[in-house]
C-alpha cells in the first residue's frame, strides 16, 4: 500500500511534465528549462553507467570477502573483517561525496590519463577510455558507489554462505573435491538465489544514491561512451535543481523520480525472473 501511494503521488505531481513533454521526455537528451525542454535521456543513462559501474567492481570484491570469511578466515580475523564492513555501511554517503571531489577526483585524473595513454592504440578502449581533466566522471561516482555498497552486497552474500548445509559441504570434501571445487558445485549453487538478491539491492543503492554521485560525477548531462568523462544522474540532478524549481520544472523533476522508481522495480522484476529460472534448472539437474 505505501509503494502504491507514493507511486500516485509522485505521478500525480509528474503529469503535468509528462503531459507537456510527451514520450520525448524519455527520448530526448536535450534538458533546458528555460525553454521549456526537459529530456531525462542523459540522466537515464548516467544513472545506469554508474549504477553497472558501481556492481561489476563491487560484487567480485563483495563474494571474495565473503568467501573469505565464511569459508577460510579463522575466528579472530573473521571479527575483524565483519567488524570493519559493518564500519563501513555506516558512514554516510555525504562522507563519502566529500572524500572523493576533495581527494580522490583531483588524485586519480592522472592515472586516467595514463590508462587513455595506455589503451590508445586500440579503437573500441580508446573511446571507452579517453582522457581526461578533471577526474570528476562517470568512473569516479562508479568508484564511489562502488565502495558504498560492498559492505551491503558482502553482509547479505556472506549470511547467504553461512546458511549452506554443513554437510553438503564435508560430502563434496569427502568426495573428493577441492575447496574450489566444493565452492563452485555447492555453496554458488545453493546461494545464487541470495546472492542475485543482495546484488539488486547493492543496485538500488546505487541507483538511488544522491549526495555522493552529486559531488563527483561532473553535472555534465551527456550521452557518450567515455566512462572519464563527466556525466549527470537522476537523483544528482533533482537534487541540484529543486530547491529553485517551479511549475513545469519541478513536475519535471518529479518526473525523473518516477522513472527512477519504475526503473527500480523492472530491474528487480526481472533479477526476480532470473533467480526463478536458475532454480528451477537446479532443481531439475538434482
């Protein structure tokens, strides 16, 4: 009931932009509202460039550091180690906003361009990975996001492992297999349902992360395939921009909300789908 009323709501105060803006108002990059225009088309690709971003380097750290307490950490560490996620997963994202534009964006501009430097002779990398000047990208508020929510995924996959039957495990050993082996054919297995589960939601926090993605991602609204290069999200730009927005503007921004959150649930639908069809091939290989 209260995803229902927030989703009427919020499209309520969304119509006017949609009625004005029409279906251009997921097709067009153009957002000036000072002539009235408001294309979300940037900002719907901004905010999944950096959301993938944020995923594809956060889940492999998350399941290693998992793996690692769950399966080969002795106890003490294993404190450590729990102690200095749930750390983590408690500073806030302004902390994080702040850390990147004042240290990390000015710092890691060089080893950008020295990764364009690097690629360069190859056609499709230079163009992913083309200079920059700033440091303030797509890459950086991926980077960012990145570190915001590997303690999310690693909490959720490791209460995930821990829930692998015991026995499953020593019987695989027994048979035979490596500790690898019995990872791969066993604890994977039986988790990919958690797994994709703690993935989506490290997803929306990604997706939904305001502050932090504002500060380092360039406020640059652009659809290009540079990852250097500066960019605009969503809740980056509702959160620039609504303290001076009226009218039009402000249903606009309202707008870019309601697609974020009909973008939210199609993703979690759809990993959904995906972790039913896993399990039941699982099944029927047992």
């Amino acid at each position: 009931m209260v995803l229902v009323l927030i989703a009427v709501t919020t499209l309520n105060n969304a119509w006017p932009a949609f009625r004005e803006s029409g279906l251009s108002f997921v097709t067009s990059r153009q957002w000036i509202p000072n002539e009235g225009k408001f294309g979300a088309l940037a900002f719907i690709y901004g905010t999944a460039v950096i959301a993938a971003i944020a995923v594809l380097l956060a889940l492999p750290v998350s399941v290693g550091i998992a793996l690692f307490v769950t399966e080969v950490a002795p106890a003490r560490l294993r404190t450590m180690v729990v102690a200095v996620m749930d750390l983590l997963a408690g500073i806030p994202s302004v902390v994080f906003g702040l850390w990147g534009i004042l240290v990390l964006a000015p710092n890691i501009a060089a080893l950008y361009n020295w990764w364009s430097d690097l690629v360069e002779p190859i056609p499709l990398l230079t163009k992913l990975f083309d200079h920059t000047q700033t440091g303030r990208a797509f890459f950086t508020a991926g980077l960012i996001l990145a570190l915001m929510i590997t303690p999310i995924i690693t909490t959720i996959t490791r209460e995930v492992f821990a829930t692998v039957p015991r026995n499953d495990k020593d019987g695989a050993l027994a048979l035979g297999a490596t500790r690898w082996e019995m990872i791969k054919g066993v604890v994977f297995p039986h988790s990919i349902g958690g797994m994709v589960g703690a993935t989506m939601l490290g997803l929306g926090r990604a997706m939904g992360e305001t502050i932090a993605v504002a500060l380092v991602i360039g406020s640059t609204p652009q659809i290009v395939a540079n990852v250097f290069a500066g960019g605009d999200a969503m809740p980056a730009v509702i959160a620039n921009q609504f303290g001076e927005a009226t009218g039009v503007h402000r249903s606009a921004l309202i707008g870019l909300g309601v697609t974020l959150f009909a973008l939210t649930i199609i993703v979690n639908v759809s990993a959904r789908t995906v972790v039913r069809r896993v399990d039941v091939r699982l099944r029927g290989l047992a």
